[in-house]
C-alpha cells in the first residue's frame, strides 16, 4: 500500500538529518516541497534527484486532491518543508488529514524541530511545556496574550527575527518584564546564539543589534 511520508529535514546544519530519512527521498515516487528552491538545495547536497512539486499554504487546497489521487495510484510520496518537522508551524495538516480520510497510511519519521533543543537548553522547566507556535500578527494577538497570563507551563513560540523586540516587549506588558525567559536563533548553525534572562533584559540586548535567522522564545510559565 502506497503511503505519505513526513520526513523532518535540517533546521540549519545540512548534517541534521537521518540516514532513513535520505534514502526515503531517493526512494519516493515525488517529494512534495513547501519552496522547491530551498528544498533543492537540499536534495542536491545529497544527490537526491527524485521529482519534486510545490506544496505551500497557498496552493494546497488546490492541489491535495491530485496528491492523493496520485498515492492511491500507487505512488509514494514525501512531505518536506523548508526546515524542521512538516505541520509544525509549517504546511502539513491539510494533506495528513485528507490522507487519513482517505484511508491512506500517514508515516512521520523522527527528526529535527527546532522548538526541542531551544526548550533543552534555555534552562527553564521543560518536564510541562505547552507549544504556541507563532502568534497572531495583527487580529487577536492580545487575546492570544491575555489567555498565557496565568499559564503555568512553560511556553514556546516561533517569531520573526523583525517582530523579537516587539513580542518581547507585549510578553513583559502581560506577564511582567521580569518574567524569566530564553532567545534562542540561528539553531545548528555557525552563528547560533542562546540567550537567557528576564524578558526586560532580553528587549534591552535584542533592541542594540541587527536579529537575524528564525527565532524561538522560551518563557518560564507562572
């Protein structure tokens, strides 16, 4: 029976990821690619020469129907984003939930995510963790915010390296600036940097210099 992999690729080092995951690409029918350019790159670091498609949040309501036409054919099929695991924070849910219904076998393999080695080494309690991803841009942000006033848990969101002194500061606004927290950007590569303190510490250091790479912050829960 033909099936949709989930193959988690490097959140920044090229090496991060697992030999299955590898051969899984060489063997696939297609590779279904949130932006074939980054993906190439990839896939051309590791001689993977096996077709890919475009598959991102603004085609996949119009292409999930052929997807899976094409796996009930007989074709196997990889989903890969621009970094780290498919759906988490990135397009996935769509074509996994239409798989499902359609009684096709969904199979995610283990790999990178970067949210992981930002919560192991920001020094806060990582035994509960509640995972927020990115937060409303514009409408329903402050409700978003509001809602985390009293959550107990630690919490983990992705963010822009253009919105970090923004939501550091809104962060402070709700839970108060001496809220324990941790930055961390650039995960596995050259310039990686982890940066631990209170969230007014953290607006101060990231407000003096130019943030660039994605971002994942830590927040100590109440």
């Amino acid at each position: 029976m033909s099936k949709l992999y989930l193959v988690p690729t490097p959140v920044g080092n090229l090496e991060d990821i697992t030999l299955r995951a590898i051969r899984l690409l060489k063997e696939v029918s297609f590779i279904l690619a949130e932006d074939t350019r980054k993906s190439g790159t990839l896939l051309k670091h590791y001689e993977i020469d096996t077709p890919m498609i475009s598959h991102h949040k603004f085609n996949e309501h119009s292409t999930v129907e052929k997807i899976i036409s094409r796996i009930n054919g007989g074709e196997d099929a990889a989903l890969i984003t621009d970094a780290g695991t498919p759906a988490i924070s990135d397009p996935g849910f769509l074509i996994v939930k239409k798989c499902v219904d359609a009684d096709i076998e969904v199979e995610c393999l283990p790999g990178a995510t970067a949210f992981v080695p930002a919560l192991v080494v920001s020094g806060l309690s990582n035994e509960r963790f509640c995972f927020e991803g990115f937060l409303p841009q514009k409408k329903g942000r402050q409700k978003r915010l509001l809602t985390l006033k009293n959550e107990t848990r630690t919490m983990i969101f992705y963010e822009s390296p253009y919105r970090l002194v923004k939501t550091l500061h809104q962060l402070g606004e709700v839970v108060g600036t001496d809220r324990k927290a941790s930055v961390s950007r650039e995960i596995s590569k050259l310039y990686e940097e982890n940066r631990r303190g209170t969230l007014e510490e953290l607006e101060q250091y990231f407000s003096q210099k130019t943030v660039k790479g994605e971002i994942v912050i830590v927040l100590d829960g109440k």
